[in-house]
C-alpha cells in the first residue's frame, strides 16, 4: 500500500514500519508499534543492538525477512549526525515508504537532504523528499540501548512534527499525506503531538531544552571542586538547577553542534545580562547597581511565570502545603491517602530533603481555594502541616 | 542569667529570647521557641508587623512588657542591610544577652561590627562582640510576613553558626559559650546545626546558593518573549533550572550586593567555560570543537554527582522507575500504598509533568538493588511500569 494515497484518517491501517537504529528510542518506538498491532522490521549497523531488540520484543530483523516484504513506513533512529544519511538511503531503497526520522534537531538534517537531492551523482531526487517528514519526541534520554526501551516510554510526552519546507520558498515538500502518517504514528505512540517548521522547532528547543542543559553544566561544573562543607549546605535550588546536568556528553556534542546557531543567539543575550550583573557585582554600591540586580531578579521572576504547568495547562500557581512525615515505608501513602479522602487533587507533589534528619517534607501543591480547608482536614487527622 | 556563665549543656535552661524583627523567619522562631519552653519577645519597626507577629502567638510585645523583663538571647532577624545596625544596638542595650543574626551573608556584616567598635564615639566596644554569633538558618523564603510563619519552618534544615572571628589575626571573637547558645537555638527548632568560618561560610552560599539563584533568573530572563508555542514543549529539565527563578528582587538585591566579591569570584569562571562554549558554537566543526562541548557536558557530569541526596546522605545514584497513572485523586496515594506493602522505601518522588494528556507518571527512587523486585512486584499489582 502507498500510504501517501491512503491517509491514516480513512480506515485503521496498520502499515509496515523498518526502524533503522534500535537504541533506547528505535526500540521503544518498536515495542509501542508492536503494541498497537504493527508489524516492525528492525535493522541496526551494530548486530549486538539489533539483535537485543528483536529479543525484547521490539521487532523482526530486517535481514531475516523475506524480500516481499517492504516497509511503508521507515523510522529513521540513528544518532543525529548519521540521520541525515540514513534518511537519503532509506528514502532510495524503498522508493514508496514515507521516511521520518527522530533526531533531536531538524533544521541541519533538512538542509543537508537538500544538498544530496541536488547533487546530481546522488540517487536522492527532490521528488523523493515529498515522502520525508522530520520528527522529534521529546522523550527521556538518560539512559541508552535497547535494554532500558519501553513501548510506554512515548507516553504523554510532547512529540513535534516538522513538514520539511524549502528554506528558500518557504513551500512545503512532504506531502500533506505524509505529514498525517508522521502524526499518526506519534498519536499511537500515546504521545501529544505539535506541528512546526523545522527552523521554528529547532529555536524552540534552543531555548527550552539546550540552554538549561548548559545553564546547568556550566553550574555543576563550578562544583568540581567545591568543599565538601559547602556541599553539605545544599538544598533543593541547587539540586534543581543541576539535576540535568548528568547527561550523556557524547548526545550532547551532537546536539548543540547540530543546533549551534540558534543556541549560540541565544548564549550572547545570557551573556551581555552575565556581563551587567559583573559589572555591577564588582562594585555593588556604585549607583544604579542594586537596581540592576533587581532588574534581573525580577525579568527571571517575568519568564518563569510563563512556563507551562503540568499537562501543558496555562502556568497557574498552586497553593503549596507541607506535611512533615518520619522517613520510613508507607509514610507519603498515608499522607496522599488522607488527602484524596478529603477529596483534594495533588496537583504536583515533591519531596524536601535536608541534611542529617531522618525526617521528610512532602510539599503538596493544589488549587489555591482548596489549601486552607486541606491543611485544616489535614491537621485535624493529626499531621503536621506547614503552609509557608 | 548571664548565658556567658551557663552553657546549654549544663541544664536544660530556656532563656528569655527578644526577636528584633517579625518577618516570616522572625516570627517563625518565635512560635519554635514558646513551643519549646521559652519566653518569646518581640519587636519591629513596623507597629503592624510586630503585631500580628504577637497575634499568632510568636511572642509578646517587648514594649508591653516591663523594664525588668530583659532578654538573655536577642535574635536579630532584620533584613540584610539593617542588620548590623540593630546587632550593635542589641549589644549596646543588653549588655549581658547573647545577640545572634540570621542574615543570608555573614563576612560583612561582621565587617561592619567591627568598624562600629574601632569608632571611639560609638557605644560598641570590641569586648561587646564576645557575645556576638553570626548565624544563617536556610530555610523557606518563597513567602514573606508574618503571616507565613510557622514553628516548624526550619525543621530538617540547615543551619550555620558563624562565631566571629577576627579577620586580620584569625582568633575568635565570641565566647565559646555564646557559640554554644547559638547551636542549641538551632538545635531547638529542629534544624541541622553546621559550624563554619564567616568568609568560608560566605563564599560556600556563593556556590551552592547564589550561583543556582543566578542562573535559573538568567534562564528564565530569556523566557520573557519565547513564543507560547515553544513554551508549550517545556519538560521537567526547564522546569527544574528555572523554578527558584520566582525569587523575590528586593531581597536578592541585598543577598547579592553584600557577598558580591565571593560571587562575581565565581562568576568569572562561569564566564570563562561560556565564552569557550560560544567561541566553539560559533564554528561548531572546526578542530577541537566538539572536545570542547563534550568537556563541558562532562566537567557537569562530575560537579552533579558531588551534590549530595536525601538528608545529606553521600551522593547516590537511586534506581528509578516510573509509574504511569490517572490524572486523579488517590492514584498516587495507591501506587505508594502498593511500594509500601512490597516493602521498599521510596528514597525520592517526582511528579512528571506533560504536556496535553490527563495521564500522569510517578517516577520513584530507590535503592538500585530493590528496583527489578519492585518493578516486577508492581506489574503484577496491574501498574504500567516504566524502567528507564
């Protein structure tokens, strides 16, 4: 079947998918389609990756199959800097599958698919690229390989979808047909998927995934050599700020050289504020210098504000309440026991740590009208409920 | 009483405490303190303040209360910048009390002390400053006023005691025995009590406090004209880097400005890792480019994992998994219940947040060797569970 003339909105269609790259996303995207009733072909460069997600449950390899059977679907999960290639080789050996990729970046990756598709000794025509869609779940990465995959990895999580557009002209080329297959196999996938031109995607993820990913490499490296005394002031802020600090340097080589220039606009901003508030710090008494720090606290104080809560909903402060709890089993169950018995949503939920007692904070966050009647049910059930 | 005689170890004594200030931190020791035996009193410069202060039951009005009635412990809980001010006042006014300060920095406003007590026309002597201990207990800012304040603000938390020391020959100025009502203050309101060096404590919040501070208001700072459409891909890593962002100005202003040279110390060498960064951005594949970026994701690799867990435990790496559940009442309350009956302690709890869905995950830390014995208990149990 030519899945560009047969959209996924006419009847349910369970198209043959080839995932080229099986590590922690190839084969996730493997168990989930699988899941749904697709039938997969895996086919990775390393016979080890391969052969671990056909073992899991991911899919059939491709090398095993039978000649007859072509995919309708290829998904392209390699590492960002061998996507572009895969694409163009997928999009000629199967001359009718739609091709998407997964990279976390999409602008590059288009614009070298152009290049091949002009060159006239390459076997990628423009044509061809009428049947390429690049996409990007924004799924977790922390860890990699076929083992730690999950078909639910997918799940609620934001999935963009970028038709590719001709820089230039600005004119879509992948077909409308395409680009609804490409959602299609986000929405299966239990994810939420947004559309947007690949340019738009990548200055998106410049701001809201690459420069807290620097911003909080360039904190915890300050740590390397911090004393141990100091460390063992640290509270929340600090943990927060550098918890993504972990990630893998190898993804991220390939990420923000494959995006640098939108990173890169937005790291000259963060730097001429850095530069003021230097200035100002070295001599912090001199006129108009407090009002500088102000200023920057308070533009911070203006962008937070704008993040998205929970489940995309429009940023909303929550009422926060927190319940002191003895650190053993069974003690933040009992709280969130009560309180669903009062019949209050706990709209998010985080643990306080502290150094030394073996006491826990659990801070609830909830609808503002209800925190004053929950943490007077609360209190009266004999917790201990702090509302500051 | 004179406390410089009768050390807390002796017998259990409860002074008699005034507190010259009755913001949130000010009145919050109040109520720790009556609930613990002692005799509270309170005063501000604002009539209001000092007011409600007293109407929850921090204290009583120290001006309602007879000239016999003098403090043997004042807790100076001014801002920042009056600081100093009131705690020479203090030792001038009650010349037998311990006097303590719990201001965010310590090293200049013992700077201050020490100039007022060089100045031959001021009441301060340098005598006066053995019964003087800088502290910092570092708890809950997000809310200000009286009106927040609860005992328990400052359980589990830490606290530092900063005995005054001379900064020229290094000897100490407070008595030991004010040294050690100052950590028996901490200890009685449940906090962590860390003994620690004016500047050394100083330049330690520069790093674990101020530069998290700094860095999630310049993140949040590029928010403030992101198109909603990019906010709308927000994850948990924006979330995380930019949530102390919401800080309050007028108070940052005074933190910042009296530890600037710790701070801006720092701030040279973020500065130095950022333009490395942009220069290699600029021209991301020339040679040595890519090492430069995998450096720096790695050096906050190393930072990250010196920051230590749960109760300042030695830093640990907890297995994770995630359980997916409905967007309602008690769903988390029945996965902890569910853990709580298999027996294994949840070391950590974060809600995870996404975008569109009404399906919430619930990743939960634990003791890397009891994660595949939970995961397979709760998959039995009828839970989705996510490893990776």
């Amino acid at each position: 079947m030519n899945l560009l003339a047969a959209t996924p909105a006419s009847v349910r269609q369970t198209p043959t998918v080839l995932i080229r790259g099986t590590g922690l996303l190839g084969a996730s995207i493997g168990l989930g389609l699988r899941a749904d009733g697709h039938k997969v072909l895996l086919s990775d460069p390393s016979p080890t990756a391969q052969a671990i997600a056909a073992d899991i449950g991911a899919g059939t390899l491709l090398e095993r199959t039978s000649a007859q059977t072509t995919p309708e679907i290829v998904i392209v999960a390699a590492p960002p800097e061998a996507t572009a290639g895969e694409v163009a080789a997928a999009l000629v050996r199967f001359p009718e599958a739609v091709v998407l990729d997964i990279a976390s970046t999409k602008a590059e990756i288009l614009n070298h698919l152009l290049l091949l598709a002009q060159d006239e000794d390459a076997a990628l025509t423009r044509a061809d690229l009428t049947r390429y869609v690049g996409t990007h779940p924004m799924a977790g990465r922390e860890k990699s390989g076929p083992v730690a995959a999950r078909g639910e990895l997918f799940t609620s999580m934001p999935w963009v979808i970028c038709p590719a557009t001709d820089p230039s002209s600005g004119d879509q080329l992948s077909a409308p047909a395409a680009v609804e297959w490409a959602e299609e196999i986000g929405r299966r996938l239990g994810a939420t998927v947004h559309r947007m031109d690949p340019v738009r995607h990548d200055e998106s993820v410049a701001l809201i995934s690459h420069l807290p990913q620097i911003a909080a490499s360039l904190v915890a490296s300050r740590l390397q050599d911090a004393p141990v005394s100091a460390l063992a002031l640290a509270g929340n802020g600090l943990r927060d700020v550098t918890r993504i600090a972990a990630s893998d340097p190898g993804l991220w080589v390939q990420i923000l050289s494959s995006n640098a220039r939108p990173v890169v606009e937005i790291l000259y901003g963060l730097r001429e504020d850095m530069e003021r508030l230097i200035g100002t710090l070295e001599d912090p008494r001199a006129a108009g210098g407090q009002a500088d720090i102000a200023q920057l606290i308070a533009e911070g104080n203006s962008g937070v504000t704008r993040v998205p809560g929970k489940h995309g909903a429009p940023p909303q402060s929550f009422a926060v309440l927190t319940v002191i709890v003895d650190d053993k089993p069974g003690q933040i169950a009992a709280v969130l026991n009560d309180v669903a018995s009062i019949g209050v949503n706990v709209e998010d939920l985080r643990m306080e740590h502290s150094a030394g007692h073996q006491v826990g904070m659990v801070e609830l966050s909830v609808l503002p009208g209800r925190r004053d009647e929950l943490a007077e049910a609360m209190t009266e059930l004999g917790w201990k409920v702090v509302l500051s």
